[in-house]
C-alpha cells in the first residue's frame, strides 16, 4: 500500500511539473499553437515508444531471461534423475506387466543413442504406466524413498523450480509417496483399501517420472549429447542397459 502511494505521489509530482513547464513556455513565447504542434507528436511517438519497448525489446530479454531460467531448473532436474529418478524409474519399471512391450522394442542392434531415445519415445508415449498389483517389494522401494527425502525437500525448497510446474508436481508426488511409505512400519498385513491407495500412489509417481525423463532426455540431446550419451547407456526401461560404451553406441 505504501509502494501504491508512493507511485500516485511520484505520478502527481511528473505531472505537475509538466503542466509548469508548459504553462512556463507559454508564457515566455506566447505561442501556444508551437506548444500543441510538439505535445501531439510528442504523444503519437509514445505508442511507437510503447511498441519497441514494451512487445519488442522486453520480449527479447524475456525470452532470454525464460532461456537462463530453463538452463537453471534443468540442472536441477538432472541432479535428481542422477540423485533419485533414474533407479526410482527403474525400481517401477520392474513392477510394470506390460514393461516387456517396450524391452522388445528396445532390443535393435546397430541404433545410435539418438535412435534408440526415439524408439523409447514412441513406445512410452503409448503406454499405460501400471504397477503389478500383486504386491511388489516396497520394503526395497520403501528403504530408498525415505533415504532421499531430505534431498527431495532440499529441492522443494528451491524457489527456481516452481517456474516448471510439471516437475514440482512429479516431486511433491515423489516425497508424498515417500511420506506415505515411511509412516507404515511394514506392509504385510495392510487392508485392501490402503493397498489400494499405495498402489495409485505408486503409479501416479512412475507416470510422471517417465514423463518428465523423456522431457530431460529431449533436453540433453540438444545441450549436453555426452550426458545424453550415458543416459541412454544407463536407460531404466532397456534390460540390456550397460554403461559400457559398445561399437553401436
């Protein structure tokens, strides 16, 4: 409210002093026709003043600003899939029942890296993210999640990343789930309603996990193809997945 009255002020102030000094000029060369002859090219060049400034220049630099800021958040977003999201996707992708659709896929001799992400991309776009529902090994899943949760509220914190919402999303997903986990001292006499809640827990989390690798892995190919390189070495859905760099590769 202050900052408001204070700009009314300035603005009262500017245009005070603009009327004086009309009103000054009027009186010293008594022609008010020259007057009104600059005031209204002085006003026609404002609308071009506001389109070079306002919808092209600042557009400019917001672009950049968006390009600087993306860079940023990526970064983060790499941390986590180094630090959380590429075992976490891998930890859900065993449960999958259809998983072996895409390992097939995945299986061509002689792709580069860049093939191969491809091929990933076509099959994940399809398909239905699901977690078996016989139950799978949360005692496993459960150990890592809470290990990582003050990692996962560090980067919570981290104002930069409310900018890409998708991935805030994926992150309160994944330390909710983690929560969730670590309130239960063991899973093997849980009601069926709680299973259930788990279960779409755990789905809802590997959904956007896949999702947001492949937007990180369509980030790196055009940035960082070294790191895209030992991502698709490391691929969480290929069973055949080796950091050793191969002739194919």
């Amino acid at each position: 409210m202050k900052r408001l009255n204070w700009y009314i002020l300035l603005g009262v102030i500017l245009l005070a002093l603009s009327t004086l000094f009309y009103v000054l000029h009027y009186l010293v060369f008594k022609d008010i026709h020259h007057i009104f002859i600059f005031l209204i090219g002085d006003i026609a060049f404002v609308f071009i003043e506001v389109l070079m400034v306002t919808l092209i220049i600042h557009r400019v630099f917001e672009d950049r600003e968006k390009k600087a800021l993306q860079k940023h958040m990526n970064i983060f977003i790499g941390a986590f899939f180094s630090e959380v999201g590429i075992k976490l996707l891998g930890l859900l992708s065993k449960w999958d029942p259809q998983i072996e659709r895409i390992q097939q896929g995945l299986i061509v001799e002689e792709e580069t890296a860049e093939q191969k992400f491809r091929r990933v991309c076509r099959y994940l776009r399809k398909h239905d993210f699901s977690v078996e529902r016989e139950k799978p090994d949360w005692e496993t899943l459960k150990t890592f999640l809470v290990e990582k949760k003050d990692y996962l509220l560090r980067l919570l914190e981290n104002p930069n990343l409310l900018e890409h919402e998708s991935f805030t999303d994926l992150l309160w997903a994944v330390f909710h789930m983690a929560e969730e986990f670590d309130a239960r001292k063991d899973f093997d006499y849980l009601p069926k309603e709680d299973y259930e809640h788990l279960h779409d827990d755990t789905e809802r989390v590997y959904g956007q996990l896949a999702l947001q690798w492949l937007k990180y892995m369509e980030h790196l190919i055009d940035s960082y193809p070294y790191l895209f390189s030992l991502s698709m070495r490391t691929n969480p859905f290929d069973p055949r997945a080796t950091p050793i760099v191969q002739k194919s590769q």
